[in-house]
C-alpha cells in the first residue's frame, strides 16, 4: 500500500453532519496497456451499480483546475 487518507466530507438528511471514509491507495500497473488508451471505462460497484470511470490530465489536477479528493492525495502523483 502507498498511503493512507482518512476522508470527512458533508452529506445532507443524514442523522451525522460529516461522514468519513478511510482511503487505501495503492500504486498499480494495468496488465493490459491498451487500458490506457481509453478515454472511459465502466466500473461496477459491489451493489451492482454502474459509474464511469475518466482520465484526466495530470497537470490539471496538480494545478487544481478538477478538483480531486481525498485531500492530499495529489501530492503522491510524480512524473515517473
């Protein structure tokens, strides 16, 4: 594992005014390169529920034009 992020952020008509999610990240490499040519993927959450997945540009996350949670995190990007 590459870091660790605990993450709070606000969710309206829930009994708690802030939620927290503990964030693993880990460095990963796609076995399949092609993966990387994709503009989006689809992904599947453990309820069945479908979400899209993007890449962004690195520099614009770096210089905060999208904004990127957890906090933090962008920091771990490097330019290997």
């Amino acid at each position: 594992m590459s870091c660790l992020f605990p993450y709070f952020f606000p969710i309206t008509g829930c009994v708690r005014e802030t939620i927290e999610e503990i964030v693993f990240v880990y460095e990963a490499k796609f076995k399949d390169e092609d993966l990387y040519n994709k503009t989006e993927m689809v992904g599947v959450e453990t309820n069945g529920e479908r979400f899209v997945v993007k890449w962004f540009d690195e520099e614009e996350i770096k210089t905060n034009n999208i904004p990127f949670y957890p906090d933090g995190i962008v920091g771990l990007l490097s330019n290997d």
